[in-house]
C-alpha cells in the first residue's frame, strides 16, 4: 500500500542550513500564523525555538515573543 504524503503535516528538525525531516509531510504551520507552508517554500524557522514562520514579518513577530 502507497501512502501519499499531500495534506500531511510534515515533523522536521531544524538546524542552521537546513532541516531534517522526522515525520514525512508536505508542509508545516507558521508557528505566529497559523498558516500552511509548503516545504518547498519554507525560507524562515528558529533552531533555538524548534519552529517554522510563513514569512520573516512572522519570524521578526516571533522574536519580539
């Protein structure tokens, strides 16, 4: 049996060039948002807090937290 990954919410570690993926998916969910990010365009995370931002308005929100 194939198991898709489209419309799951992928688990991943992030680290300083890159992440890992822990939990096969096709996207994460901005942790100021809310909103679905694709993989492909996932540009903006922190390390130190383990979480991903849509754009680097909700990254720069993040860090005022």
């Amino acid at each position: 049996m194939l198991v898709s990954n489209s419309n799951r919410v992928a688990r991943l570690h992030y680290m300083a060039n890159g992440f890992r993926v822990l939990t096969p998916g096709d996207h994460v969910v901005c942790a100021v948002t809310g909103e679905r990010i694709a993989l492909d365009m996932l540009r903006y995370w922190s390390v130190a807090r383990q979480e991903a931002y849509a754009d680097a308005v909700a990254a720069m929100q993040a860090m005022g937290r």
